[in-house]
C-alpha cells in the first residue's frame, strides 16, 4: 500500500513520515520510504558522475553556477533536461514504487507525483510539460496511493519556521508563494487529504495515523 505526502514547505512533512515509519515497523508492517526529486534519482546522479568523470566540465556542476545557468539558457538543453527528468519520475513511480507495493511493503512517499509536476512546472513553465506524452504515461501509469496527505500551514506560520530553519537554498518569495498557494489547492482536491501541521509534532502525528491505520485496516 502506498501512502503519499506533500506539503507547504516547513510543514514537517520528513519529521512526520520518519514518526510514522517507525510507529508502523513497530506494529509489524515493512516499509519503504521513498524520497524524489525529478532528474536526481540515484540512477541518473550516478550516471551525470561517470560522465563528468570521463569527460571533465561537459557538466556543469551546482558549484560552477555561471556555466550551469549558460547551459541552462539553451532551449535544447532546457527541453532535453526535461524529458530526462520525466523519464526518471516514470521510472521511479511507475516502476520502483509499484515494485516495493507490489512486494508487500508500506511505501512512504515523501513527495509524489503532483509535487514531481510542480517542481517542472515552475522550473520550465514555457514548455508546457502538461501536453507532453511522456507526462500522460505517468499520470497513466504511476499507481494510486491509498492516502494522498497534503500538510498545510498559515503563511506567516511558514515564514517563521523557514527563519527557524534557516534553509541555505531558499526559493525566491515569488516561487515560495507561488508553490504555498498551489499546494492550498492541492489541499482542496478531491483525493487528497488535507492536514493541518501548525499543532505540536505529535497532536498531528496522532492525525496521520489515524488516517493510515484506517487504511490498512
């Protein structure tokens, strides 16, 4: 069975899934906790470090910001990066995900799809992402999570925790509100259950097992 969580950021949403992976090894479940960002699987994180082992500077690096952002400021290598990172997001859903459910495990995921998509549409909005088939087979093809859990926060409740933080690679406050509200209207879909993370750590985590425990039966 697979549980999903997204969140408004500093939501808590990795302090959550590791108190709930835990209590669930407890009652005798197997778990698996899945953590994906597009494009940076272990796959592909292994496969840009033998390249640049091979052929030194052909990719730039977080480190060498001026030459990634000229990269990145080609079309080509903008939509090549894309299709790269989709296929990877097909792999890791549709393909290890399905397997750990399939194999009687509780899958954790931290991040799903809709954040997947998100995060691409907010890199690369020009590209339409939506239209392209590659984004339909995995709509298609990722499987459903019996639970959809999306942690909401107040605004100013957000600002505070990020200050707490002190998140060394923080977005920009036009993307940190864009991202805010479009996870309140992921909250309010159908399909996903929205729960409110400004209680104590362990008042929501009550919550979230609740809802799970129900789940599984």
């Amino acid at each position: 069975m697979i549980f999903a969580f997204s969140g408004i950021d500093c939501a808590g949403k990795s302090t959550q899934i590791a108190r709930l992976d835990e209590q669930l090894q407890r009652l005798g479940h197997r778990t698996e906790v899945v953590w994906f960002r597009p494009g940076y699987s272990d796959l592909l994180n292994g496969a840009r470090a033998a390249v640049r082992r091979l052929r030194p500077g052909a990719l730039p690096t977080v480190k060498d910001a001026k030459a990634r952002d000229a990269a990145f400021a080609k079309p080509e290598v903008r939509r090549a990066w894309v299709t790269m990172a989709l296929g990877d997001s097909l792999l890791q859903y549709a393909g290890r995900v399905r397997a750990l459910s399939l194999s009687g495990r509780v899958v954790l995921c931290d991040r799903y799809l809709d954040d997947a998509l998100l995060d691409v549409r907010f890199r690369f909005p020009e590209l339409d992402v939506a239209r392209w088939p590659v984004t339909r087979a995995l709509k298609a093809l990722a499987p459903t999570p019996a639970r959809s859990f999306v942690l909401t926060l107040p605004h100013d409740e957000m600002l505070r925790r990020m200050v707490i933080k002190d998140e060394p690679f923080p977005d920009p406050p036009s993307i940190r509100d864009r991202r805010f509200d479009a996870y309140l209207r992921m909250a309010s879909r159908p399909g996903f259950v929205a729960i409110d993370a400004s209680p104590d750590i362990e008042t929501v985590h009550r919550t979230l097992l609740a809802h799970t425990a129900a789940a599984l039966g």
